[in-house]
C-alpha cells in the first residue's frame, strides 16, 4: 500500500502506466520464477531459506528508503521486484516445513489458521497502513515495513524443528531437477486437477477486481468509494470462513472441497451479476468469501498430503507461476470485454463457467484423490525432519 501511494503522489496521479507498473513488477517475479525457485527450495534446509528470506526483505525494504530519499522510481521498482523474487523462494520453503511438522490429521486445522491469520493481517493492514501513511510519511512506512520482516525473522530462528533436504544426485543441476518437477506435474493427474482448479479461481479473482468497479460506478450508479464494502465484506467473510473451517477440519471431506468452493464462488460471481443493489452485490461477495476459504482449505492440504515433499516446491512453483498468468489473464480479458459487452453478461457468463468446471473439475480431483488413498504410499527418503 505504501508503495501504490508513494508513486501515485510523486507522479500526481498523472500516470496510471506508473502505478500499473507496480503491479508489474511484483507479479512478475511469480510468473518468470515461480519453477525455478521451488526447486532452489526444494534443494535447501528450509528453515534457513525462511531466515535468509526474511533478512532479505527486512534489508529490501529499507532500499525503498533510498527510493524515497532519491524520488527514483526505477529504483523503487527495482526493489519491488527483488523482494517479490525473494517471496517466490519463501513460500515453498514454508509450505515444506508445515508439512514435515504438523501430523497429516492436523493440517487442515494448520492451513486454516494460517489462512484466518493472512485474512485478519490484510484487513487490518490495509487500514492500519493506509493511516500510517498519509500520517506518518513513507518513510515510517517502509521502515516499519522492514522492521516486520526482521521480526519474522528472529521468530523463524526460534523455530526448532529443521527440514532437511537430501543432497541432489550427483551433478544434477537446477535446470534438470526444474525438469523433473515439471514431468511430475504433467504425469499426475491429481496434481493437475488441482492446476486446474487453482487457475480457474485466480482467472476469475482478476475478472472480479476488474468488473466489481464497473458494476458499482455505471449498474448500480454509485461513487467508486463504495468498492469498499465489497472488498471488506469479503475479507470479513473469508475470515470467518477460516476461523469455522479450522474448528470443523476433522470432518471435512478434502478431496470435495476445491470442486465446492470453486462452485460456491461462481454462486457468487452468479450473484453479483444480477445484484439490483449493493446489499446483494455484498451478499454475492460473501459467497465468493466462502468459496475461496473452502477452495485453499482443501487445496493446501491435499497438496501437502500428497505430492511427495522433495517436489512440493516444485510443484508449488508451477502452480503460481499458472495460477498468477490465469489472474493476469482474467484482469486485462475483463478490462477488453467490458467495452464490447454489457458488464453484467461477462459476470454471469464467468459464474456460469465456474459452476460447471467446478462439476467436471472437481469430480476428476475427488477420483484421483481416492485412487491415490488406496493405491501405496511411497515416497522416496529425499528429505528428514530433525528437531534441535
């Protein structure tokens, strides 16, 4: 946030390609290094590659104090794309440890908290940040920023259990290993399904993000600043979502939970479409809320059940770097059509969509999920947990 104001006031919001510019640069990193730096993840102890992230980031985002300092955007751009760079490392080495840590009964309950944690930070990050900001300055920004990072850091060192990865074959390089996951994603069909299903829901957020202005503004005819309520509704939503589903994760069903929450978010979208007012519009956004808590609770840990762990970065790589194209995608298809097509027909159509790929693609998970339970587990010793 901190960043979208600082480059909106130094170009007096005269330039819209210099803030798009910012979308650029930290997406792009997901895009051009989702796969190669889950296998960099796949083939290091991961509670460094935390500690290293964090330390990275923490020293990143004091750069974009010299960006402030020299009101050189290049150089904040720069910055914004090195500390996304570092993120794509992060998450997969994160992803791994929860695995090797959190018994396999306990990692719906793991991913949920985790989940509501990321929901309720985002809200009250939003809020908190955009007042420090225009209060305080960027400069209180960014460091406080960096300041966070370096708290991450000293709590991931606190951390005691270690996931080891095994050493690479013998002159095995980055590019092979990166080949080997790439294989892995094509031969299986369960991990594919999930692809499937992940890309849909992002291609659909970035349609969203895009048409929820347009439906607000010129559907419903009010001031732009109403976006608000639906971007709260959602994150209210999505919270509790979380916060229920980690109560109840003993009887969930994982294998149908994708396939559900993609249905129940095109609901939403279905919803939204033909919404006469805000109220129903923020009622279709509390379905869009729930789908997306049931589509991540059941995809983290059916990812981390099933796809052996000295290929999950690899496999979480491919899996942003798709599903990031399929929001890209889904942003600037819905920026076109919206000029040639009446806004509440692309919405439908895209509920429409959704519910039915939701039939088809999660039923083909829920399948591959019951033949993996039964057929035999064996997974190759490529990594240990040790506790220090």
């Amino acid at each position: 946030m901190a960043l979208l104001f600082w480059v909106f006031s130094v170009t007096g919001g005269e330039s819209p390609v210099a803030t798009a510019a910012i979308t650029v640069a930290t997406t792009a990193p997901a895009l051009l290094l989702g796969l190669t730096a889950g296998t960099l993840a796949d083939r290091w102890e991961r509670r460094s590659v935390m500690v290293f992230c964090d330390a990275a980031r923490c020293v990143l985002s004091l750069l974009q104090l010299v960006a402030v300092a020299k009101q050189s955007l290049p150089l904040a751009y720069a910055v914004a794309f090195c500390s996304s760079a570092v993120e794509q490392l992060y998450d997969p080495a994160r992803v791994a440890l929860i695995r090797s840590t959190v018994p396999r009964e306990d990692l719906v309950a793991a991913s949920s908290l985790r989940q509501a944690t990321t929901s309720a930070i985002m809200i009250l990050g939003m809020a908190l940040g955009t007042g420090i900001y225009f209060v305080l300055g960027p400069w209180v920004s960014f460091a406080l920023d960096s300041a966070s990072f370096l708290v991450a850091m000293c709590i991931n060192l606190a951390i005691r259990a270690r996931c080891v990865s095994a050493p690479s074959a013998q002159g095995t390089s980055v590019l092979r290993e990166a080949k080997e996951g790439l294989a892995y994603v094509r031969g299986s069909v369960f991990v594919r399904s999930l692809l499937g299903l992940g890309a849909l829901a992002m291609a659909a957020s970035g349609l969203i993000e895009v048409v929820q202005l347009y439906l607000v503004t010129r559907e419903l005819g009010l001031p732009e600043d109403r976006l608000a309520w639906l971007g709260t509704t959602l994150g209210v939503s999505m919270f509790a979502g979380f916060a229920v589903a980690g109560g109840l994760h003993r009887r969930l069903r994982l294998e149908w939970l994708p396939g559900l929450g993609l249905g129940v978010c095109g609901l939403g979208v279905l919803l939204m479409a033909v919404a006469p007012s805000l109220a129903v519009a923020m009622g279709g956004m509390v379905f869009i809320g729930l789908g997306n808590v049931l589509l991540n609770v059941g995809l983290g840990p059916l990812m981390q059940t099933h796809v052996e762990l000295g290929l999950l970065g690899r496999v979480m790589g491919v899996f942003r770097s798709v599903s990031t194209a399929c929001l890209l995608l889904g942003a600037s298809s819905a920026g076109y059509l919206i000029d040639l097509v009446d806004t509440r027909r692309i919405t439908g159509l895209a509920g429409i969509i959704l519910m039915v790929a939701a039939l088809v693609a999660g039923t083909r998970l829920a399948r591959a999920v019951t033949a993996l339970r039964a057929a035999p587990r064996v997974e190759p010793p490529r990594a240990a947990v040790s506790v220090e």
